[in-house]
C-alpha cells in the first residue's frame, strides 16, 4: 500500500511539470468554453466594420480612408497619432487569441543591435536580450535590420515584436520558439529561409539555459503555449513549417499575414492520438495564401479550426486538410482552385477512409469558389443548420478584397527573396540562400517527436517503480 501511496504521489508531482501538464490535461487553460460565441463576435465585429465603411463612402466623408472594413486594422490605423500609441495593439485582437495582450503595460525595448552571436549571453540591445526577460516588454526597432540567427529564437511569456516603421527581417537558425508561454503578440516582420538549427546550448530566461536539439526549421513554432497572436507578418521560404502550433497549444489568432514560396505551410496539432489538442483553438482571418504554395494552409489534427476571410490564390495539393477529427469551420474565404484538373478540391482528408471522416464536422458557409474550386462538406445534417459550427450568417465574402488589401507587412514589398540583403543598419551585405528541398505531407516529421515523448514516458515509468520500490524498503 506504501509503494501504490509513493507511486500515486510521484504522478502527481509529474503532473506539475510542462509535459505532465501536457499529458495530462484534456481541457487545455485557454481554451474557451464556448468556441461558437467566439465566432458569432468575430462576424458581429467584420459586419459593423464593413457597415461604417459602407456608410462613410457613401457619405463620401474625406477622413474614411482608414476604415477598410478589416476589424484589427481599423482598430488602431484609424488613430492618427498611433506611434506614440502603440500599445493599443494589443486591445484589437479578434478571435480565439484576443486575450493575447504580448507587452502591453510593460517598458518599450529597443533593438540596436541586429547581430546574433551568442545564444547564451546575448548583448543588450539584441533581439534575443529583449525576448528572454522575464518582464512584460514591448520591442520595437530604430530602423531597417536583418536580424540572422544563430539559434531558435525562444520567448519568455508577455512580449510584443512590433515592427511598425521598419523594414524587419528575421531569418537563420531555427526562428522563433514559443514553449509553454503565453501572451505573445508578433507583429510587422518578415520571418524566412528559417533552418533547422540546434546541438546546442540556448538561453531561455535570465537565469537558466540548456541544451537544445535539433530544430525542424519553422518560420513560427508554438509548443504548449496560449494567447497568441501573429500578425501582418509576410512568411516564406522555411525548412519545415511556416507555423506549427502543437503539443496542446490553444487561443491562437493568425490574421493579416501574406504566405508564399513554402510546401508546408501551417500544421496545427501534434498528431492524430495527442488528446490535449482536442482543446486548441485557432482563429485564421485575413491572410493572403499566395504565389507558390502546395498545401496546409492549414492541416490540422483535432481541436476548434474557425477559418475566416481568406484569400487562396494558389496550392497545388490542397488548400485545408486534416485528419484526427477536427472542427474546420470556413467561412467567407475565397478559394481560386489551380489549373490542374486533378487539385481543384479545397478540402483533404489525410490517409483517413471516407467511412472514418465522413462524420467529421467540415463546413462551408459563405465561401466564394474561383476556377472550378469545391469544398468536401462532411458531418452530421451536412445540408442544414449545424450545431458545432455554426454562426451567424457571414456576409463579408463579397468584401474580400478591402479585408486582405493589407496582409503582410506594411508599407513594404512583400517580396522575401531578397537575395543579397542592402538595406539594413549598417550597410553590410547578407548572403541569403534557399532553404533545402521540398517536404510532402507523408514527411511531416511528427515520428521523431512522438518516438521522444514515448522514451520520456518510459523513463518516467521507471523511475516511478524505481521510487515506488525504494518507498517500499
């Protein structure tokens, strides 16, 4: 009875760890009880933003050429003085990741020093130096830079990259790592020829770093995190993922960014047996999927998928695919479908039968379809009102076009393949390169990580009959 007490203690113990928490909890802390409430704001929110936009045109009111219809742009566009304003941000999220709130309230760091140079001591000044710390900050940036890593970029919690004004690139080794955070707001920059990076030590906080094995080479790579949201970013060009978000990640919004040149383009949930991604939650509005794209746009395993407001210019497997049972809910996006006669399907079911999927909740509602485009419906009472994805009526299909006139970063080409960098701080030439060979969906790279967590549950098991054992004696 002793060794059963010891063992029971142990487990819970475990359950306090990250991955304990992981493995453990089903009902994830940002996840929303109410995922449909979350929709029908999001539409309530586009409606009136399109409505004041209707009634100022036709007033032909001269102080309108702000208002585009797009909720999050007019949010904060719209004030004239929005420099000396710009925390404001953080209150014009809309959808699953609202409540991220990334710096606000916190000191504004600036970034002087585009170098990156030492994972473990970064100078002050740096990017990294500012993304460590453990306060509330708010990062900006002087002027125009290429910021080359030279390992995984890993955030602590409450921080904003806010890259208005500047013409910011991130690139190298690894990207950007969210791991078990939260509120984390990136905004402005451009993130590409992101590679694989690692066999390394990096750090993490002030006080502690540690050794870091291989990365997949994600532009964005959300792991256990929440409240996050990515914004009028332009990605391309990465080895793996342009944003994966897995490992019970949940209350994301990816909204207003420009994705181009890349085959994987956005992967949400671990794989198909993770059960705490049956919890994620993620809002995908206003992004442009452009030139060159193959497929995921996104592919998604488990969990609450609203896709809203988007324009698919181009894939050539599929735009959404999925399998695990998720809740894809579509609505209002544009899909222009590709000239080959054999892709012009939206919609993928990834290595699952017909009599497996066909129960799975997969609407289109208000979706505008370009070139022979169809989305493969599928759930329960398919021709009528449904109940898990349901919303109100989203009226702003037709209106695509002011939604996504901005996607990417501002007031900069979109374009990410600069080839030899010019335009930063200091003058000096940046030799950037293709990023590798392309990846098919059956390469998704999930074995490694699975084979990883199963040798850590094994350990794990271990080392609890081991103390169970000692607790005995």
């Amino acid at each position: 009875m002793l060794q059963l007490n010891c063992i029971v203690l142990f487990c819970i113990l475990v359950s306090f760890s990250p991955l304990g928490r992981a493995m453990l909890n089903l009902t994830l802390p940002g996840q929303h009880p109410d995922p449909d409430s979350v929709v029908r704001e999001f539409h309530r929110k586009v409606n009136a933003s399109i409505t004041r936009r209707q009634m100022l045109a036709d007033s032909q009111i001269q102080d309108s050429s702000c208002l585009t219809g797009n909720p999050i742009d007019d949010c904060w566009k719209c004030d004239p003085d929005w420099p000396n304003n710009r925390q404001r941000l953080a209150d014009c999220a809309i959808g699953f990741g609202q409540y991220a709130k990334g710096g606000q309230g916190g000191e504004f760091y600036i970034v002087t020093d585009s170098s990156d140079d030492d994972a473990v001591n970064p100078r002050p000044g740096t990017l990294r130096y500012g993304v460590i710390q453990t306060q509330p900050l708010w990062i900006v940036f002087p002027s125009n830079m290429m910021i080359k890593l030279s390992q995984e970029l890993i955030f602590n919690s409450f921080k904003t990259i806010d890259g208005r004004g500047a013409d910011v690139h991130i690139v190298g080794g690894g990207c950007i790592t969210l791991q078990y955070i939260s509120n984390v707001i990136i905004h402005n920059v451009h993130i590409h020829h992101c590679r694989p990076s690692g066999e390394a030590n990096v750090r993490s906080s002030p006080d502690h770093y540690g050794w870091r094995t291989e990365s997949d080479g994600d532009g964005i790579s959300i792991f256990g995190s929440k409240d996050i949201w990515i914004d009028h970013c332009t990605l391309s060009r990465c080895k793996d993922g342009l944003i994966d978000a897995v490992m019970g990640s949940t209350g994301i919004t990816i909204s207003n960014n420009y994705f181009s040149h890349h085959n994987e383009v956005m992967l949400l949930g671990h794989s198909d047996d993770y059960q705490p991604d049956s919890g994620m939650q993620v809002t995908i509005a206003f992004n442009h999927f452009g030139e060159q794209l193959v497929q995921r746009m996104p592919r998604c395993r488990k969990g609450y998928i609203h896709v809203v407001n988007n324009d698919y210019t181009h894939w050539e497997m599929y735009a959404i695919g999925g399998s695990g049972n998720p809740t894809i809910n579509s609505q209002g996006n544009r899909y222009t479908a590709p000239t080959n006669p054999f892709a012009k399907e939206v919609t993928k079911r990834v290595d699952t039968e017909e009599g497996k999927w066909k129960g799975w909740n997969w609407r289109s509602e208000g979706d505008i379809m370009v070139n022979g485009a169809f989305f493969v419906a599928s759930g329960e009472g398919v021709e009528v009102k449904y109940e898990k994805a349901y919303s109100v009526e989203p009226r702003s299909a037709d209106h695509i076009d002011f939604l996504i006139m901005h996607a990417g970063v501002l007031g900069v080409s979109r374009d990410n393949n600069l080839g030899m960098w010019s335009r930063g701080p200091n003058g000096e030439g940046d030799e950037i390169t293709e990023s590798g060979p392309e990846y098919t969906d059956d390469m998704a790279g999930t074995a490694k990580l699975t084979a990883e967590a199963y040798w850590v549950g094994v350990i794990w098991c271990l080392i609890a009959l081991l103390w169970g054992w000692l607790c005995e004696l």
